[in-house]
C-alpha cells in the first residue's frame, strides 16, 4: 500500500506539472490523483489504529473511515466531471448527458447519508476496544458508489465512439472493476478491494489520459503542418500568379515603351530614371515624308474618315519600319518622320535601306490609293548628316532629334514633288551606286541658301 501511496502522489504532481492537456479536464484528473492518494494513506491509518483504545486512536480509526468512504465519493465526483468536460468538447455533445447529472446528485446524498451514518450508526460502529463493525445500512454505502458507477458506465457505452479510441478502454475498466471489486469486498469483509481497485484504475487512467493528450498534440502538430503546408502552397499559387501578372505588366509596359523609344534609349531610360538622354550621332538619315495638300483634302471630308485615314497610313508606314529596321521618330499631323543609323552603324548602309524605305512606302500608297473615292500622294525629302537625338520630359515624354540635317531633310520635303523621293547631295553620295538619280537641282534652304538635290 505504500508503494501505492507513492505512486498515486508521484502521479499526482505529473498532472499538476502537465501543461498540453485541457485546464478544466487537469483539474478533474488531478482531483481524481489526490483523492486516490489520499483514500490509501486513510485506509493506512484505518488499519494502523484499529484496536487502539487510547483518545488518538479512537478519533484516527472514525476519521480514517469517515476519510475513506467520503473521499470514494468526491473521487467518483471528481471522476464524473472529467467525463462531463471529455464528453462536452471532445464527444461534442451540446449538454452534459443526464445520467452524469444523476450521477452528481447521487454522489451529494451518498455523502448525506454519510454524515447520517456518524450519529446513527448507519453505516458501521466501534466497540470498546475501538474495532470497526459493519451495521445493517452498510448495503447502502456499497449501494450508491455502485449505482454512480453504472450511470457513468452506461453514459460510456452511448458515447463510446464519440471519444477518442485510446481513452475508450480505461473508462470501461475504471466503471467495471470498482463495480465488480465493491461486489466482492461486500461479501469478503476485511479486505480494501474497492479501494484498491479504484486506485489501479486511477493510475491506468492517467496513463491513457497522456497518451491520449500526446496523440491530441500529435494530430495537433500534423493539422498545424498539414495547414501550414496547405498556406505555403496557396502562397506559391498566390505568388506565381502575381508574378506571372507583373511579368505580363512588365512586357506591355516594355512592349508600349518600345513603341515611343529606340531599344537601346528605352533600357537606359528604365536603368536610369533621373538621367538626361543624348546622344550625338555622327552619320544618320532622317526621311519625311507629307501628305500633298492634306488640308486641303482633309476639309472636305469628316474628322472621322479624315482620321481612319491617316490612322491607316501611318500603320502601313509603321508595319514596314518595323520589319526593315526603320526608326519612327515621330507623325506631325500629316507628317511622317523616320531616321536611320541611330544604332552607332557607320557602315554607310543605313542610308541605302532608308532610301529603299522610302521606295516601300510609296508602292504602299499606291496599293491604298486602289480603295480610296479620292487617292492621295505624298512627298518624301530624305538627307544624311550628323545630329543630336535624346529624351524631352519628365512625363508624356518623348523621344526626337535635332539638328541641321533634320530641317534640311524637312525642306527637301517641302520643296519636292508628289509621289517622288528628294534626297540632299549627302544622301546622294552615300546612295549613288545603288540607285539613278536625275540631275542635280538646286532648292533654296533657309540658312543654308542654295544646296544640290537630287530626285529618285
């Protein structure tokens, strides 16, 4: 018994220390290990001081006993409200079961009769040398553990599938074997069997309780994981798709700064936001290339069909510049700009393809004129030289070149004739063995006075 006695207080300062399990169900448990503790070291006493007829052992033999029957019923107590919280939460019942309840009741009028039984006699009494004697009414203190018993074992087996599997078995066994043992002490007068055995099913009862605690932890841990594993992989969806988004962003914001800037100038405008754009350029040909009296065409016919109309120039313009490597600088109204050589080549070449460039866009017009009431004609003025090309503005900015080789090649537009290319003297020399050229014409340009052209 005192190896009892050590184990059940030992088991009782684990539950007090246990950290993992429910507040309300530890205060059950641990309620359960102190009574069970504390029903060996009475039923000790009980035995160590029957017989003694001194005033201490007359009071240690009725307290012990008084101890021992009072502390079977606050253990079924305690016990009844570890199956009311395990049933409440974990067997998600909405109410505590009514034969728990019952079972509360029975245990407040078994102490009752108890008490009864200290002035009656009910119970049991002592004789003059202080030895202990069952009395009639003894059915009845083995009648109401019983009956408790049975309501807390008949409410297991209802819910037995509502709990978890490991915990099934010992609440069985802490209901049967004290039923069962309590049977036996009746008949078996001197021997602690109830006690005993109400004391091995509080140790195992603990013992499953843990181990039912560290699975609820473990299914604990793996949820956590499972929603954690479940959170990273959302998040990588979530991630994927907002990159997947930016890059799409990314490509038509690339794409619509492609469409305004040269490469080149685009990715250092990207790199440098804050950085002045300029770049001297030593041998490029600019062409323009102008509706022939566009005003007075446009008058004549509605904004809208004025504007598809352009609208459907500049894009065959633009389809070809694209494919033959031409640089759109710009459209002026009617006006379409466009340079060569922006890419640093000095090979003389680019001067040859802005040429063929310009021979391209003049079939185009001719092939749009076949669908048009009223077909229009175009200018082309196109001059080779050295010039300055760089970025204006902070936003709505744009990107266009300066220099006297622009204006020139603007005048060789204005001063040629429809549906023909006008090159400078420049522009000839750099051309003349790919192309025939008529004679020399001298056009006057402003600040420059007289200058040399030719006519494709």
């Amino acid at each position: 018994m005192l190896i009892l006695i050590g184990i059940c207080g030992t088991t009782s300062l684990f539950v007090a220390f246990t950290r993992n399990m429910k507040r309300s169900r530890r205060a059950a448990l641990l309620l359960i290990e102190v009574c069970a503790t504390l029903i060996l070291v009475a039923d000790r006493f009980a035995y160590m001081f029957r017989g003694d007829a001194s005033d201490l052992g007359w009071w240690m033999v009725r307290i012990s006993n008084f101890s021992v029957y009072a502390l079977n019923l606050f253990l079924l107590y305690a016990f009844n409200l570890y199956l009311m919280d395990l049933f409440t939460h974990e067997g998600r019942l909405s109410r505590v079961p009514r034969r728990l309840r019952m079972a509360s009741w029975g245990v407040v009028v078994g102490l009752v009769l108890l008490l009864v039984s200290q002035f009656t006699g009910l119970y049991y009494t002592f004789d003059s040398m202080n030895f202990y004697h069952r009395s009639h009414g003894m059915v009845l203190c083995y009648l109401f553990p019983a009956v408790i018993l049975v309501l807390q074992f008949l409410v297991i087996i209802k819910y037995y599938y509502r709990i978890h599997r490991r915990i099934r078995l010992p609440l069985v066994i802490f209901t049967v074997f004290p039923i069962l043992a309590t049977i036996a002490q009746f008949f078996c007068y001197g021997l602690s069997l109830t006690n005993m055995s109400l004391v091995g099913c509080v140790i195992l009862l603990y013992m499953f309780a843990i181990r039912d605690m560290d699975e609820a932890v473990d299914r604990a841990h793996r949820l956590e994981i499972s929603i954690l594993e479940r959170y990273r992989k959302r998040l990588e969806y979530v991630v994927k798709e907002r990159t997947r988004e930016l890059i799409a962003a990314n490509e038509k914001a690339e794409t619509l700064l492609l469409n305004i800037l040269p490469k080149d100038i685009a990715r250092e405008l990207t790199e440098h936001p804050g950085k002045v754009i300029a770049k001297d350029y030593s041998n490029v040909t600019v062409m323009f290339a102008d509706i022939v009296e566009f005003t007075k065409i446009s008058g004549g016919r509605p904004a809208e069909e004025v504007i598809s109309l352009l609208n459907k120039m500049v894009s065959i313009f633009d389809e070809r510049a694209s494919r033959e490597g031409v640089e759109k600088i710009k459209t002026i109204g009617d006006c379409y700009m466009a340079a060569m050589g922006l890419n640093m080549d000095d090979s003389n070449r680019d001067a040859v393809r802005m040429v063929r460039f310009a021979q391209g866009i003049l079939e185009d017009i001719r092939e749009l004129n076949k669908g048009l009431a009223s077909p229009i004609q175009i200018r082309i003025g196109i001059n080779t030289g050295s010039l300055v090309a760089g970025v204006i503005g902070k936003s709505k900015f744009i990107y266009d070149i300066w220099g006297d080789i622009v204006n020139v090649a603007s005048r060789m537009e204005s001063t040629g004739e429809p549906m023909k290319i006008h090159v400078t003297e420049s522009t000839y020399e750099e051309t003349k063995d790919a192309f025939d050229y008529s004679g020399p014409v001298e056009v006057e340009v402003k600040g420059k006075g007289k200058m040399k052209s030719y006519f494709l």
